[in-house]
C-alpha cells in the first residue's frame, strides 16, 4: 500500500494528497514523512498545480509519531534520532514555504504532529469530528518540532495551556482558537475544500506565492518606517510585472485573466 495518494485533480488545478496509513491511524513514520514531503515538493514546481489539499484516508486524520518508532529512535543513536526529527521539521517547511497555497481537510482526531500538520497548512478546516491533542508532555516529551506553527495558530498564551495540559480540543473550540478557520459536517468537508480551492485558484499563481512571502516577511514586524519602504517597494515591483498587468488589464476590460483560462 502506497502511504500516500495523489489523486491529482478532483478539480482542475487542486490535488489532493491523502495521508494513507489508516490502519496505524496515519501516523508518521519516516516513510509517510518522506513521501509527503516529496509530493509536496513535486508540485511546488508544477505549473499545473494551483492548490493542495491534505487529507487523510480513514477515521484519523494523523495520530502524531508512531510510538514504536520513537521508542526505537530513543534508544538508538542520537545522530539518527536528530535525523529523523529533523526530516518531520523539513517537511513543515516544505508546505509552509510552498508557492502553492494548501488546505489541510481534518476529518478527525489530529494529534502532536498531525495537529502541526494541520497548523502548518495555510488553511486548516475541519469536520465537526475533528479533535486535537497535544500529548507528548505526557509521553515524557514536548512538541518541539511543530511548536513554531502551533504556536503561531494559538498563539503564545493559549499554546501554555495545551502545551503544559495534553488536553484534547473539539473542533468548535479549535475554531475559537484559530486552529481551524471552519467547521463543518463530516459529509460537507471535502465539498467545502474544493469550494475554497476554486475561490484560492482564481488568484494569479504568482502573486499566490508572494502573498505567502509576504505574510512571512512581514507578519511579525512592527509597523514603522522600514516596514513602509519595504512594502512599497514590494507592491512596486509586483505591480510592474507581466501578471499584475493582465489582471489589471483584465478587470479594467471586463474579461477573464489569462491564467483562468
């Protein structure tokens, strides 16, 4: 059984990238890792490709690691330990600094890396079964490698509380939270990821990705002169470029943009 599966456009221009270890509730292993990590970077670089949802197959969207694997990497070596934490850190990355915008559909139980799976996506929307956890504490540990995304969804005073309590998150609360930006009925997730996948591909590709840079660059700066000149300049840019041009031209002449065509 493949541990992911790429059904490449259940709508034109979004692929779907489906955890697939249901058995094992998802959890992440160096292979599932490694996979996704590879079709993610496949597709970074794929013109076709718009949007990526990341799903998962069965009742759990991710349990976390795989239990098994860390009590063996524990007890191993501790350059192959380091290694294998830091394949899950690249693999964040990866989806965060991809130019193509993803949703993450969690249609269940997501916890450790799964809820920094879900975080690490730039949309995150759940079923009303989803559930989140962050339970390492409790195993002796702590949610290291997700901490940057989870924290930036929770923000600090809230990531005390789950990080310090284990406790589990409902999907309501995780809505509150920031977590998930939606909620919906388990039977209206993937309809409502396709719908959000259609409004975020009428964007043009381009400015897509510098829209990703720019939150990145910007998000945790404090609005000053530096920031003013750097964002002007941004827009300057952008603005002068072949595809701020069509779809100004575009819209002035009431026409669809050459990259919706």
């Amino acid at each position: 059984m493949e541990p992911i599966l790429l059904e490449s456009e259940p709508a034109a221009g979004v692929v779907r990238l489906s955890l697939n270890r249901p058995a094992q509730r998802n959890a992440l292993d160096g292979t599932l890792i490694g996979a996704l990590q590879a079709a993610v970077a496949s597709h970074a670089t794929r013109p076709a490709t718009r949007v990526l949802l990341i799903a998962a197959e069965g009742t759990a969207f991710c349990a976390g690691a795989d239990l098994h694997a860390m009590l063996a990497l524990g007890r191993g070596d501790r350059a192959a330990s380091v290694q294998d934490a830091s394949q899950l850190a690249a693999l964040l990355l990866a989806l965060r600094d991809c130019p193509k915008p993803s949703i993450a559909l969690v249609q269940g139980p997501a916890f450790g890396g799964g809820m920094g799976l879900a975080a690490a996506c730039d949309v995150a929307i759940g079923s009303t079964a989803a559930r989140f956890r962050l339970p390492e504490v409790q195993l002796g540990l702590v949610p290291a490698v997700i901490s940057p995304y989870v924290i930036e969804a929770l923000g600090h005073r809230q990531a005390r509380r789950y990080f310090l309590s284990g406790e589990q998150i409902d999907a309501a609360r995780a809505v509150e939270l920031g977590l998930l930006h939606l909620a919906v009925a388990p039977e209206a997730l993937a309809a409502e990821g396709l719908r959000l996948a259609a409004e975020i591909a009428q964007g043009g590709p381009h400015a897509l990705a510098e829209a990703k840079r720019l939150i990145a660059a910007v998000g945790h700066q404090t609005p000053g002169a530096a920031t003013a000149a750097s964002t002007a300049a941004w827009l300057a840019t952008l603005r002068a470029g072949a595809e701020a041009q069509e779809g100004i031209d575009a819209a002035l002449a009431r026409r669809t943009p050459g990259w919706r065509s």
